[in-house]
C-alpha cells in the first residue's frame, strides 16, 4: 500500500509519508476523543500538542511549535491540507527535490507558529493553533513560482495557469479570519522568500543539508567512492538523465503533464527519484 501510495506521489517517499502521516494522526485523535466521551476521560491532545498562543506556556512546551502541525480536530480541515500537499507538493517536484520539499514545509510550518506567537502577543490572537496549513501555503507558494505556467486541468473549467490557481486557494485560506491569519502570512512570506531565492540561485535548504552531511562519518569505502574514474562515470550518468529530465520538462512546459505517455510519467518520476538521492 505505501509502494503504491509512493508512486501516485510521483515517486517521492517524503510526499507519501507526510500525507499519510497527517491523515492517520487526525484518525488516531479522534479515536482518543471519542473514546474519552464514551470512558468519562479527558485526552490532553490540545493541551500538550497544539501550539498555545500565550508564551509562557509555550515555553514549558517548545516541542508545540512543530507538533502543532501534525493536529488536526475537523475532517475538512485536514482533508483540504493533505489534498492541497498532495496537489502542489506533486507539482513542486517536477522541479525541485524531496530535500527541497521538506524545507518548504517544515519552514513554513515554523515561521507560521512564530508569527502567530508574535500576533498573540501584540492582541491580535488567543486559545491555540493546529493544522499544517502554513505549512501547506509555504509549499504551494513555491510551487506556484517555481513554476508559473504549469497547467493544471480543473473540472468543467479546464486548463488554469498555476499561479492563478494558487492564488485563489491562497485568498480562499484568507476569507477564514481569525487569529490563526497570522499564521497563513508567516507560510506564505516562508514559501516566497525560500521560492524567490532558489529562482536567484541561492538554495536555503542547502545549507542544513550540507551540515548534517559534513557531521556524517565517512565509511571505510569513501576513498574507493572518490576515485576519479568512478567520479568521472557518475557524472557522465547524471549529465544524461539531466539532460533526458530537460526534455521531459520542456515537453510539460508546452504541452502540459497530460501530453506524457504513461512510460515518460514513470521515467520522469524514476528520474526525479533518483536525481533527489
């Protein structure tokens, strides 16, 4: 089921993970809750997992400003996160990568909580905040730049520019109101700045990955791995699948992702998986 599942996501084993995850964690707290009503006892999932606006709690519980993503109470509101991942995370790796995805989100998940702790601090919000929506538009965010003119096929409408795609879900996410509002902005401003700069050529999420791979031990293989002949083969390799990942994207570029055969949407996600390692 999860190979499976893998593969409608375009091959990307975070997208699947992600979206599984969000919808069998928003199952296993309603069970609790429910179980709760019918037992007589109170599970303290809002308490210890959402994330409070006052600070002084959210001091004694720091873990909230990322658990908080991963709470959800409604069945809409986590049935139109996860479909929205999906949707725009799909679309994002065309171009990007799963690292990439990851920043995106879990950025702007973050930035979302910080500006909603900031906006409760100056009056503007009270009680808590659940759901990755933020995090959500951070992604949509920069799929939408990162690729303007995706065509995406709407029932009984047709094709629409991606852009304007996201840019009615955005406004859709805002006639909400509310103090969570706060924390869709600090998504967006996420999806935009990260979006805008990978466009410049400068990618934040190199960074943290460069990091953890310098802290990783080198294996007793590594000299073998460097030598200059099998340096030499691997970049030939990726040279053409970059170039074969080019024409595939050219082609949606002017056609759409609906022109691919169904052997090019399997080599293109079989490429994007495996330039991603």
């Amino acid at each position: 089921m999860i190979d499976r599942w893998k593969s409608y996501c375009g091959g990307s084993t975070l997208l699947a993970w992600l979206t599984l995850c969000e919808a069998a964690i928003w199952l296993a707290v309603t069970i609790l809750t429910l179980a709760g009503r019918v037992m007589h006892f109170q599970v303290p999932v809002a308490d210890w997992l959402t994330l409070p606006s006052s600070f002084p709690i959210f001091i004694s519980r720091p873990w909230t400003l990322i658990s908080y993503m991963a709470i959800h109470f409604d069945v809409l509101h986590m049935l139109f996160n996860v479909l929205w991942l999906y949707w725009f995370g799909r679309i994002m790796l065309i171009s990007l990568s799963d690292r990439q995805l990851a920043f995106a989100f879990a950025g702007g998940g973050i930035a979302g909580g910080i500006f909603f702790l900031i906006a409760a601090a100056a009056g503007y919000g009270s009680g808590w905040l659940c759901g990755c929506s933020a995090a959500v538009i951070a992604v949509m965010c920069t799929a939408a730049i990162m690729n303007p003119d995706y065509n995406v096929s709407l029932f009984l409408i047709g094709n629409v520019r991606l852009k304007w795609v996201a840019t009615i879900c955005c406004l859709l996410t805002f006639l909400g109101g509310g103090g969570n509002q706060a924390a869709h902005i600090g998504g967006l401003a996420w999806g935009v700045i990260f979006a805008m700069l990978l466009r410049k050529g400068k990618d934040l999420s190199a960074a943290p990955a460069t990091l953890i791979g310098g802290l990783r031990p080198s294996g007793k293989d590594s000299s073998a791995r460097r030598s200059p002949g099998r340096m030499v083969e691997v970049l030939k390799e990726r040279q053409h699948d970059l170039q074969r990942l080019d024409m595939l994207l050219d082609k949606i570029k002017l056609s759409g992702y609906g022109s691919l055969s169904r052997k090019e949407r399997k080599e293109l996600n079989d490429l994007s998986a495996k330039l991603n390692k």
